[in-house]
C-alpha cells in the first residue's frame, strides 16, 4: 500500500518548503499530497490566479499552477457524476488572487450576512428568556429558580436530542429547503409563549423549542462549508457569533421599549416579547425559503432572479477553488443522505474525541452568570429597565473577544492554545466573586459579572477545529452535531450549577465553576498535546479523504465509506 502512496506523492510535485505545523488539525491531504505551486508559502488554502497578460510576470501575479501537474491524476479527484458542481469542475481552471478577493467579498454579501441575519432570529428566540426574567415572569407564572433550572435542563437536553437527526435530515432535504423550516416552526412556538399560565405550559414550549431550534447551528455550519475554503471559514464563524450577541444588545433596546406595554390587553410585558419577537423570527423564516440558494451553481429563480447571483466564470471559480481546498466535498451531493453505517464510522472517529470532551465542559464556567445575568442585577437593586441596559457592555466586551480571539488564533496558528485563554480569563473572576463579602457593592459586582459574560469566546475557533479535523462530507456532517450536542449537554450541567438554596452570592455554585475551570485547562493543554503527538507519529491515506483514490489503490470502500485499516503498532496507515 506504502508503494501505491509514494507513487501518489511523487505525482503531485514537490514537498512544501516550510514543514507542516504540528498544530491541532491532523495532516490532511493537502499537505501529505501538496499541489506543486510557485509560491513558497503553501497554506490552507491555494494561491490561484489567471495567467498574467504578455506586460505581466508570474511572480508579480501571486499565481500558482492549475490543481494537477500529472494528466493522469485528474479522474481520482473527479466529483461523483450528482455533484451539484460537476459541470463547473475544470482542474485547468486559473483565476486571479484579486478575483478570488472579489468573488468572496460577494459571497460574503449574499451568503454570509444572511447566515447571521437567521442566527440573530435564532437567539432572538432562544435567549429572550434572559429579558422576560427580568419582568417578573417567574413571579407571574408562580415558580421558582430550580423550577427555571428545571424548565433550561428541559429544553438543552431537546436541543441536543434533536442535533443528529436535524443534521441527517438537513443533509437528505438540503440546508437550504430544512433550516427554514425549522425557523418557521420554532418561531410558532415562540409566539404561543405570550400564553404560559404555569409551570406545565413553560416546560413543555421548552421542550418543543429546544427540538425545533436544535441542529440549526451545525445546519448552517454544513451550509457554509458549501461555499468557503477551511481557512476562511473560521473567520465566517466569528462573524456568526457576532450576530448572536448583537442579538443581545439589540434585544435589550427591544426589552426596553416593549417591556413598558406591561398592562395593555391586560398582558404582561414579557408575554408581549415573546409574541412580538416570535413573528419576527417567523418573517425571517418565510423569507429564508426563498432566498437560500441549494450551492453556488443553483442560484437561479424567480427570487432571486433568472440569470442567479453568479456568472458561469464565477460558478467555475467557487467550485474549484472549494474543490482544491477540499477534494473530498466532491465525494457527495447536497441532497444525498446518510446510511447508519456512515453514522456509525463516523462516530468511531477518536480522533475528534478530544474536541467534544472539550465542548462538554469549556463554557461552563460562564454559562451560569451569562444565564443569570439579569436576576443577578436585580438581586443588587437595579430597576427592570436598567437591568437590560446594563447588560449591553457586557455583550459588547463579548463581541470585541470574539473576533480578536479568532483572529489570533488564525495568526498563530495555535488553536487549542488560544482556547486556553478562555479558562485563564475565567479563573480569577470566579475567585474573585467566591470571596467578595456580602456588603460588596452593586456596581463591583456589575462590573464582575460584565467580565464574566464578556469572556474570550472560543467557539467558532473550535468549531473549526473540528470542520477542518473532518476528514470527510459524512464525518464533517456528524461531527458538527456531536461537538455541539456536547455543548448542549455542558449547558444541562451549568443550567443546574447556581441553586435556590445558594442564592444570592452562590457561594458553593462558584466553588464547582472554578474547579472545572482548572479542569478545562489542563484539558485544552491535553489536546495540544495529543494532537501534536498524533501529527507527527501518524499518516493518513489519501483514500480517507476522497473515495476515488480509495478505488484507485484497489480498496472496495465505496464513497468512503470503508475504515482506514491500521498496522501491527496501532497507527492508521
């Protein structure tokens, strides 16, 4: 087999000059079988550009080779034939860097700024809870704070519940036809929630809105993956949580304002939030439907106009340059589903093990404030409406870390690293707040409070993580469920963390939040550490990334779907 694998090397071209960096991503086929380019820095992503006019050079140009030097290498990398991209793949195909620029800056525009709008809707619905808690709807409704514990255990546990199926179900109808559904019903529920009368309404409309909402955040993610590179992904996803907490300062505003109809029609205020915002996310919904192209080449129709979003040379370029980053993607259609047995290999895959021990436990540690925010501020004397203006700095200083984080991240080239400092920013809040006195003032437990929602948030840079980790369209679908499932169960863990019996200071709640802060770093220092030491011990076959290859070097894995086969050490091969 070793001999089959030299011989793809070779074929290829040279090896990069700069050694691969043994950082969390495990070696990929892209740099144990780099495209021969001119430019000394082989990335990620490929340095892709049109020939030079007769005034230009090359070097000046940032170009690099068309995907294969060897004519005969194409037909492994060929899309399967229902590839909604076959006709736009053309391994010739040269563009320039600043076309490239251009053509993602329009993606940017069409895809991505819609992506966040539906995210806004979706925390829009999911965290509106945290305004409507401070309109007394606990006292409304007549329960109490582990009846509310009760109710967001209830509704995590559905949220994760729902996270696998809604992935198969996205991939068999398309993300594009599945996550507008799943807006419209959520937001249905929503609106009903302006009829709670008691503790059986209000844990019941979490459970349905914990099922419908669940699985449209890996949903999107599988979306996304249809149009951007691994390396600009990461980015994108920054972008996203931004919206999610955008969502927070703007619905702040809108608590603000609509918390004040408190009397008209005889409604409370916060029954007004919830039927208010619930048909805003349901308009969202319906346009969704029409707006969501099914792929770059599928752009077409009535709405979105007859001639689409892109030119043949741009459908041409989107394809390929997805394609050179990632063969693999070509190995399915987007409408094609998953069998059990894919499932069942995917969830074999311990490599990625790491990842969702750590989306288990890494947002614990803040969760329970960011939940308690506003109860918190009114524990301390703040009116309703200050509360919620309050809350804004915080979702600010949130943002602000988000995309300087990711940033870093992506200038270092040390994930894993990078997440650490999530844990280390936590730590001392915590103790600080575990060993303030009783008497401390309001505005120094606002100010605490505000660090400790404001945290580093390094989500989206783990969630690439595990995209760029996914060696596969079926693994990278699965994948995506799981690591947020994994973050949906943390959330059923901290949802149960600050307790009636320990309010207001929560003395033994903190205790439990630093402990597993320590334990979360040492877990991201673990992964660093497994990963490196599986980059530079381990190899992994072209065949595990595209089910072409796999046919070529004689194994009987049909589309991928066969496990690598491992030597008499235990390393896959």
């Amino acid at each position: 087999m070793f001999k089959h694998l030299w011989s793809y090397t070779r074929s290829f071209g040279r090896q990069p000059e700069r050694q691969p960096t043994h950082d969390e991503p495990l070696k990929s086929h892209k740099e144990l079988f780099p495209v021969t380019s001119t430019t000394n820095d082989v990335s990620d992503s490929l340095a892709v550009s049109r020939p030079p006019s007769p005034t230009e050079s090359w070097e000046g140009h940032g170009q690099a080779n068309p995907t294969f030097d060897n004519d005969g290498l194409q037909k492994h990398y060929m899309p399967i034939d229902t590839y909604e991209g076959r006709h736009r793949f053309d391994p010739r195909a040269t563009w320039s860097v600043e076309e490239e620029k251009r053509l993602v800056r329009k993606i940017d525009w069409r895809i991505c700024s819609w992506v966040c709008l539906m995210f806004f809707a979706l925390q829009l619905d999911r965290g509106n809870i945290s305004q409507a808690l401070s309109d007394n709807m606990l006292t409304d409704l007549n329960i109490n704070t582990n009846d509310y514990n009760t109710g967001q255990t209830i509704f995590y546990i559905s949220f994760l519940s729902a996270e696998l199926p809604s992935q198969l179900i996205s991939k068999k109808l398309g993300p594009d036809n599945w996550i507008p559904i799943q807006m419209v019903s959520w937001s249905l529920v929503a609106s009903f929630q302006a009829f709670l009368s008691g503790r059986s309404s209000f844990y019941a409309c979490r459970c349905l809105l914990g099922l419908l909402e669940g699985g449209f955040i890996p949903d999107v993610i599988l979306y996304l993956s249809y149009f951007y590179t691994g390396a600009e992904l990461p980015i994108r996803l920054s972008f996203f949580w931004v919206s999610y907490q955008s969502t927070q300062i703007i619905s702040a505003f809108l608590a603000f304002g609509v918390l004040r109809l408190r009397g008209r029609n005889g409604m409370a205020g916060w029954r007004w939030l919830f039927a208010l915002e619930g048909m805003l996310t349901g308009l969202i919904g319906i346009v969704s439907w029409f707006y969501l192209p099914p792929s770059p080449t599928q752009t077409k129709s009535w709405f979105r106009g007859k001639n689409g979003w892109f030119t043949a040379s741009e459908e041409t370029v989107m394809v390929n340059r997805i394609l050179r980053d990632d063969p693999g993607k070509g190995g399915m259609h987007n409408r094609q589903g998953l069998t059990p047995l894919l499932v069942w290999q995917s969830l074999n895959d311990y490599d990625l093990w790491p990842v969702y021990l750590l989306g288990l436990t890494w947002l614990i540690p803040t969760t329970p404030m960011t939940s308690y925010l506003t109860l918190q501020l009114r524990s301390v004397g703040f009116d309703t409406f200050e509360t919620n203006l309050l809350t804004i700095p915080a979702f600010v200083l949130f943002i602000i870390q988000l995309l300087f984080w990711t940033w870093v991240s992506e200038k270092t080239n040390q994930r894993f690293l990078t997440g650490l400092v999530s844990q280390i920013w936590a730590f001392p809040v915590l103790v600080a707040l575990e060993v303030l006195p009783a008497s401390t003032g309001p505005w120094v437990r606002w100010t605490l409070s505000t660090l400790l929602v404001g945290h580093p948030y390094v989500h989206a840079i783990i969630v690439a993580i595990t995209s760029r980790n996914a060696g596969s369209v079926r693994t990278r679908t699965v994948a995506s469920a799981l690591y947020n499932m994994c973050v949906q169960a943390g959330s059923v863990i901290a949802s149960n963390i600050y307790r009636e019996n320990d309010k207001p200071l929560y003395r033994t709640g903190n205790k439990v939040l630093i402990s597993i802060t320590v334990y979360n770093a040492a877990l991201f220092i673990g992964a660093k550490l497994y990963y490196v030491w599986r980059n530079k011990s381990v190899v992994f076959p072209i065949y595990r990334y595209h089910p072409n290859a796999a046919a070529s070097l004689g194994r009987n894995d049909e589309r991928g779907k066969g496990d690598v086969s491992r030597n008499d050490k235990g390393q896959r091969e």
